[in-house]
C-alpha cells in the first residue's frame, strides 16, 4: 500500500528535540557522535530500523533510526541522512537530541534509552473541526481501532472509506510495549483532535494519524503527489468497524524523557501521512 505521502514529502520535519546541555567540541565524545551517525546512515541502505552503542575511550553515546515502513531501502537512506543532517544543523553540540521526519526518527544519548517505553506526549497536531458528523467520527473511530487492535507489527496502516490512518512504534520496543504505546496514543488523539478531520498524535516511542481524504478544507495543506484512493463505505467496511473497535476496546492503553532539560522545536503543518 503506497502511503498517503509520497517520497519526496518524506524529509519533511516534524520535529526536533535538542538536549540544552552540551559537548565540547574536539573531544571524544563529539568523535563518538560523528562515528554513530555514520553508522547509522550505513545502516539505512540495508535495515529500516537499527540500534548503536559506540563507547570508544568512555564517552558512550547511544543511538537509532528508523524509517517509515513502506520506504524503500534507498528512500529510507536518504531520510535518515537528512535527519542527521538537521540534527547537526540545530543541535550542533547537545549531548542528546532527536527528530522526526515525515519518513524517519533518529535519536541519540549519552544515556541508554533502548526499550523504554516513552509514553510522554512529544508533538499533536490536529485539523480544523468537522463538527459532530457522526458518519465521518464512526469511520475515524473504526480506522483508528483497526490500527491499535489489528496486524500486531511495529507499523500498520488502513483505511475506512475516506479515512486512512497509519501508526508506527520504534522497534526497540516489545510487541507488548508497542500496542501500550499505541492505545495510549489513540486514546490522547481522540481525546484532542476529538471532532478534527485529521490528526496526529506522536509520543516518545509511537505515533498514530488518521486523515480524512474526502473533507475539503485539507486540500490546501495536502503536499501528497500519490493516488489519492477513496473507497466508497459499505457492509464489509461496516462490519470491520465494529470488528476493530471491540478488538480496540480490549487492549490496554513508565516513561522516560531525555536525561536532561531539552528545548523543542516543531513543525505545524498541514498532514501529509508517514515514519
């Protein structure tokens, strides 16, 4: 399934997060940074997730990316790189820091963060009001229950007539801490963007986003240049609704931050669906 943003939307920020403590530069730690961030990169042609430890001299720094599920191989390359790339551009010496693109995440730390399971909200965003429209929140409610009880993989996608959603975990997590994360995501996004026509909600280990495709007032703000596919709603889509919903309503919805005060920058666009 070609995702709701197309390639060349995958290195649009979302948002960085930047440690306020810093290295010094010309040390050992700002060689072990340099070193992981190669590494990941080398990674990426290969993996669409890996994890590093790079501890050379006693100045470990601990780091991962992770791409999009549906980006191929060199895509997700490409993101990872520029990730990176705007990490070094604004957080140029923290310690630790972190950015989520359209189509990638990167993190790093000076302190292990591998299987936590994050669950503090990072970055919403929501689309303007559709008012209390109940086909359209039935079809989002459906969409959304279908992602958090479904396919039991780090990243899922679908849609319900107009509505397509997609959500994804950061694979250090278990498959148990990743549907956690999941409910606990849907549940905020629900709850915030609760009569939007779109909506994203992305938490330190997991996001989940839902668009509705069909809904006008986000024509202006759609940088998408893939096939817009609309499915008329019928039984099966009904009957999947009610399916998922019941799956959703019985799964279950520990944090931790980055070890130090962080300053966030982030971007309020428009949705354009992706990592």
């Amino acid at each position: 399934m070609l995702w709701l943003s197309s390639v060349s939307t995958a290195n649009s920020n979302i948002y960085v997060r930047c440690s306020q403590l810093n290295f010094t530069l010309m040390t050992p730690y700002e060689s072990n940074v340099n070193s992981l961030f190669t590494s990941l990169v080398d990674s990426a042609s290969i993996n669409n997730f890996n994890k590093f430890e790079i501890s050379p001299q006693d100045n470990v720094v601990y780091g991962l990316f992770q791409c999009r599920g549906d980006l191929s191989s060199l895509s997700c390359k490409d993101c990872v790189a520029g990730a990176i790339g705007e990490l070094k551009k604004i957080c140029p010496v923290s310690t630790c820091g972190e950015i989520q693109l359209e189509g990638c995440y990167v993190k790093y730390d000076n302190m292990s963060f591998f299987g936590d399971q994050e669950k503090n909200e990072v970055c919403r965003r929501c689309g303007p009001s559709i008012s209390y429209n109940s086909d359209v929140l039935n079809r989002i409610d459906g969409a959304l229950a279908y992602l958090v009880g479904g396919t039991g993989q780090y990243y899922r996608e679908g849609d319900f007539g107009s509505i397509e959603g997609v959500a994804q975990c950061v694979q250090d997590l278990s498959l148990s801490d990743c549907q956690d994360c999941l409910s606990e995501a849907c549940g905020r996004l629900r709850t915030e963007c609760e009569t939007s026509n779109w909506g994203e909600m992305y938490l330190g280990k997991c996001y989940i986003r839902y668009v509705d495709r069909d809904d006008q007032n986000i024509g202006n703000n759609d940088n998408s240049s893939s096939k817009k596919r609309r499915r008329g709603g019928n039984k099966n889509d009904i009957l999947k609704w009610i399916a998922f919903i019941i799956a959703a309503a019985l799964t279950t919805g520990g944090e931790h931050d980055l070890s130090m005060p962080i300053m966030e920058i982030m971007t309020l666009a428009g949705p354009t669906m992706g990592s």
